[in-house]
C-alpha cells in the first residue's frame, strides 16, 4: 500500500515529504547499530533459550539466525512497521525466554553455591 504513494504528492502542497526532517549520516548509522545490537540480543536469547544445554544446536541456530536476519530483513520490516502488535508479541516472547533462563540459572547458581 505504501508503495503505491512513493513519490507522489500526497497532501498535493506541491512538496514531496515537505517539513520532515533529514537524517544525518551519523543519525542513521546509530539507528542502525542499535537495530542491529537490539535483533542480534533477541536472537541470542531465543536460539539460547531454546537449545538449551545443547552447544551445537545453538551455534547453528545462532548462524542460521544471522544468516535469516541478513537476507530477510526487509521483508521482515515491513510487516513490523505496518502491524505493530506483531512486534509486541515478539517482545513478550524474548521476555519470557529471558524471564525462563534467569529463573534456571539461578536455580543452577545457587546449587554450585550450596556445594
């Protein structure tokens, strides 16, 4: 749908995204390394989570999760920014990930701890 208005006049003031501010070089590469350091530790935490004490299991779904990110990522943006309820679904699932493997790990920690 979007696609469809690029480059035309939309509120036909005579100005193609008139009034919005640009982006500085160092403006959009801080986006972007905070994008990246921000999908990079999601993914840490759900290959981790997920493969559990299996190291090979993880190390592949860390590569293929890299490798996923590298190719689909704009077409994995774009529904993001369409439907954001779908980002928040995502978020409450790293939550609970996270939530999951400090309550394991603190179980572990204070076992070795008690020894």
């Amino acid at each position: 749908m979007a696609e469809a208005f690029e480059g035309h006049d939309i509120n036909l003031d005579g100005e193609i995204a008139a009034g919005v501010p640009r982006k500085t070089f160092a403006q959009a590469t801080w986006l972007i390394v905070i994008a990246d350091v921000s999908m990079s530790l999601d993914n840490v935490l759900a290959v981790a989570g997920a493969a559990r004490d299996h190291v090979p299991v993880m190390v592949f779904g860390l590569v293929l999760s890299i490798a996923m990110m590298g190719l689909a990522a704009t077409y994995i943006a774009r529904p993001l920014q369409r439907y954001r309820w779908i980002a928040y679904v995502g978020l409450a699932i790293i939550l609970y990930v996270a939530l999951e493997m400090i309550y394991r790990g603190s179980h572990e920690v204070l076992a070795h701890l008690n020894s």
